[in-house]
C-alpha cells in the first residue's frame, strides 16, 4: 500500500502543478469555444438533430469544465502565495528570534556566523569551508555558542530556537 504523502510534499506538489493546470484549463477552454462554436454552426445550418444537440450539451459540459478547473486554479495560485507569504513570516520571525538570542549570549559576528551555519546542518568540515577559517577554529567557536547558550550540542541549541517560535505567534509584517 502506497504511503500517503507528507503536507509539505503535497504543498510543494500543488505549487509546481498550478501552471501546468493553468495550460491544460486554457487548451479546455480554446476546444470548449470551438466545440460551441461547431454546434452552432451545426444548428444554423443543419437544425437542431439529436447529434448536434449531444454534441452542444458535450461542448457545454466542457465549458463547465474549463469553469471549474479556472477556480481550481485560482485557488491554487492563492494558496500559493499565502504559503509564500507564511513562509517569508517564519523565516523573518526566525531571523529575528536568532538575533535577539545572539544579542542576549553576547556572540561575537564569527561565533554568530558559526552558529547560524550549525542549525542550518553543516558539519564543522563544511562550516570550516565555509568561512574559511580552521576546523579547530569552528569547533572551539562552536563550543563557546554552545556554553553562551547554555546547552552542550547542536541539538539542544536548534531547541532553543523551536521552543521560541513555537511561543511566539507569527504575525504578518504587512496588514493583508
């Protein structure tokens, strides 16, 4: 049995699936115009026969479709942007949480820079890269994050920035 899909990949599915509905919705509606526009050339020139009249209830039906679809597609692209916009909102109030507790532990730009780097996932090879600087370096800049914060690993430090999010309410910058 398949496994059902985690929120985040449905979400990220229906992003990149919004312009490839909006192109099949737009070929609907150019073959709904003909169709309609068949039938009633049928109808003006032949009269209305049980095919003609099928075929018009087919090419309404259709039209009806393309109706649909065309709000299934704005309502995909607001989703959209109101995930985008949650998403700016987070990384903000993230931005902000990991400044003010920075502020607090006295970090210094390096230390600041290392631990940033370190609940992103990088490793201390990978920080060391990164800045420049020596693994050694990175490793006793780390150890100085770890002891300002008052934790003892990497772990324990990204809590402290969960649990501050998780308190806080994320709150728009802009009044929508």
């Amino acid at each position: 049995m398949a496994q059902p899909r985690p929120a985040r990949s449905r979400a990220l599915l229906g992003d990149r699936l919004a312009p490839a509905v909006s192109f099949v919705v737009a070929v609907q509606a150019v073959a709904a115009v003909f169709f309609i526009g068949d039938a009633l050339a049928d109808i003006r020139n032949a009269g209305l026969s049980s095919h003609i009249a099928i075929e018009a209830v087919i090419a309404l039906a259709l039209l009806a479709g393309v109706a649909v679809g065309a709000l299934q597609v704005r309502r995909m692209w607001k989703e959209g942007r109101r995930r985008q916009a949650a998403l700016a909102v987070a990384a903000g109030a993230l931005s902000e949480v990991a400044a003010q507790r920075f502020r607090e532990w006295r970090l210094t730009p390096a230390e600041a820079d290392v631990a940033i780097f370190a609940l992103k996932g990088f490793d201390v090879a990978e920080i060391a890269s990164l800045r420049g600087s020596a693994a050694g370096t990175v490793r006793a800049q780390l150890a100085r994050v770890y002891e300002k914060a008052g934790v003892n690993s990497r772990s324990a430090l990204a809590t402290l920035f969960l649990e501050d999010l998780m308190t806080t309410p994320l709150t728009s910058r802009e009044a929508p």
